[in-house]
C-alpha cells in the first residue's frame, strides 16, 4: 500500500521587506506506509519548511501534495480535514506544542473528539485515552492522564505529543527533529518508539533532522538538503556510507560521533569547515553549494545541477556536476 505526497514548489514565504524568498524549491519527495525517509540538512536548509508545508500549516505557491495520488490542491473543508487527519504533525520542542494549562487527558481527548475517535461513552473514551498512552509507553495512564505538561520530562511530553498525533489514527507522521531538544540519554529510546509505532500501524514517517548518523541509524531513505533544495537522495545505507555530493559528505566528516546518537548534534559553523549556509533571499547562482565546495569547477557557479544517478544502488541520485561525465572518464 503506498501513500505518496509529491512536492513540487517555488516563490515561498517573504523576508520582513516582503521580498519573495524561495525557502524551498524543486522538492520531490514520497512517503511511502512502513517506511522512513529522512531530511537531512543544517539549520535554514528548508528541510522544516517542507514538513510544515506537507501539513499544510504554511500556504503554498506551487506545487502539489497529492495523498493516494490525488491532487490535494483543488479540496478545501472536509476533503482538507481528512488530510490533516491522515498527515499529523511532531513538532522538536513539545513544551511548546502542549498548551501549558491544560492536563494530558485534555489534549489527548480533543485530539480523539477533533478526528471523531472519542467514542459515544465515558468508558470509550477512557479506553481509547488508556490505549494511545499505552502505545507510546506512558503507563498506567493514571499516573500521566491528570498531569500538566510540566509535570513530565521531555521525553515525556514529547511521547504525549506523539499520543496526541495517533489520535487522528493518521497514515504519516511528520517529524520535526522530534528528538534534537530531548536529553542525549532518552533520544534514542524516542526514536525507537517511532520506528516501533511504524511497524505496528503501518506509518509513513517523514523524519527532519540535522544529525545524518541518526538518518542513517531510523530512516530507509535518506535525502539531504542544501539551501532550499535537495543535492542528493537513496537508500540510507547508501547515502551515509558512499556519500556522493560534496555537501553530503562535509555533513558526514563534521558530524561529532557517526556511530552514536550523543554530544551536541548540531556542528557549530566553525566546525562544518568552509563558510555558511547562504541566504535564501539572495541564493547563489549556478550550484548554491558552490562558495563553499571544495570540488568546485567553473561551471558550478553558473550552472544549476541536475539530479544524476549516481554508481549501482538504485535510487541513488546527486544534484553535482562532478557526475556529468563521460563513462569511465574518472572524476
Ligand atoms: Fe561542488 Fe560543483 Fe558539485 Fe556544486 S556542482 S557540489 S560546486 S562540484
Ligand atoms: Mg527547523
């Protein structure tokens, strides 16, 4: 069973002087149900961009999201409504997700009552809050159900956060780096619980990170932004071990522990080596990545590269003109 959302847009968002600012462009992306891709890239790649517009909280001005393969562009109410159901939202700071007056039993029941799950009695409805805090292992339910969200750590807020989301009993989880703000002890455990969660009820999961070690550790598929667009893409395996863009493997060779999910996952700038991620008011022309690529040609600063496929493992593809050459030419 698939579920695809295809992305495709330009000329996004605008800056405080309401200049037209392409945060995202040319993404294509598919989800597919039991299957994780990740989105990899540093801060202001556009990577969260893209989960908020494939949950549709940000306005689009191209492209498309289709679900099921069908264009979710000409719908509105009802249609959008299943949507939203279907495409649910995790956000990185789940303190900031969960309204700070309201108990765990009150999020988690408008979520149910919001998408229809609530059920017609008193004890539905506390049998459907038992099974949802049940599924992200918050038990027993009482000792979290009248809680307020800073009465649970992190990890548990954002497990109650992933509870609200299954509420909607969706078919995709959008996950906004749902770990980088947790305690380095309990991401790992968080992680598990969403790829356990994808196995169980059959989730596509987009998952938004800056750290490729934990791409290459929870997704299937691992795509890699730069600058608002994307530079290289396979099978996560592929990508993190023979990694073919330049940018791919900077992120690879600054990544502060590839093998374990610890330390600060976010590389300072003086670490990522070789400048800084440009604006996306004033891109570079040609390869964006090209300031700071240490392979750089002449034609990369005025040359927009095209994705090519990249030695034998299927699906691998890298937007960088180092691969536009001639059979056995070398690179
Ligand atoms: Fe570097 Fe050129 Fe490839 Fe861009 S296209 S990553 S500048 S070699
Ligand atoms: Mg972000």
């Amino acid at each position: 069973k698939h579920f695809p959302v295809r992305r495709r847009l330009r000329d996004l968002f605008s800056s405080s002087e309401k200049k037209a600012v392409h945060a995202v462009d040319d993404v294509h992306l598919t989800l597919r149900r039991g299957k994780v891709v990740a989105l990899v890239g540093e801060s202001g790649s556009g990577k969260s961009t893209v989960a908020r517009l494939l949950a549709q909280l940000y306005p689009r001005t191209d492209g498309d999201i289709q679900l099921h393969g069908e264009s979710t562009r000409v719908k509105g109410g009802s249609a959008f409504r299943g949507y939203a159901a279907r495409v649910q939202m995790i956000f990185q700071d789940p303190f900031a997700s969960l309204n700070p007056v309201h108990t765990i039993r009150y999020h988690l029941t408008r979520a149910l009552q919001i998408h229809g799950h609530a059920g017609r009695t008193e004890a539905d409805l506390e049998a459907a809050l038992t099974d949802l805090l049940g599924r992200v292992s918050l038990t027993p339910p009482e000792r979290y159900l009248d809680k307020f969200p800073h009465e649970l750590s992190g990890g548990q807020r954002q497990r109650v956060a992933i509870a609200r989301a299954l509420g909607a009993r969706p078919e995709a989880l959008l996950a906004d780096e749902p770990v980088s703000m947790l305690d380095v002890s309990i991401r790992l455990g968080v992680l598990n619980l969403l790829r356990d969660l994808k196995e169980r009820l059959n989730l596509a999961i987009l998952y938004i990170t800056h750290d490729i070690a934990s791409a290459r550790y929870f997704a299937d598929e691992t795509m890699v932004m730069y600058a608002g667009r994307m530079v290289e893409g396979g099978d996560s395996e592929t990508v993190t071990q023979t990694p073919a863009h330049p940018y791919t493997r900077l992120l690879i060779a600054s990544a502060p522990d590839p093998d374990r999910l610890t330390g600060d996952l976010d590389p300072t700038e003086e670490d990522r080596g070789n400048g800084e991620p440009p604006s996306l008011i004033d891109p570079p022309s040609g390869c964006r990545f090209h300031p700071r690529c240490p392979a750089a040609m002449p034609r990369c600063s005025t040359d927009l590269p095209v994705p090519l496929t990249i030695g034998d493992a299927p699906g691998h593809w890298a937007a960088c003109w180092l691969y536009d050459v001639p059979e056995g030419a070398g690179k």
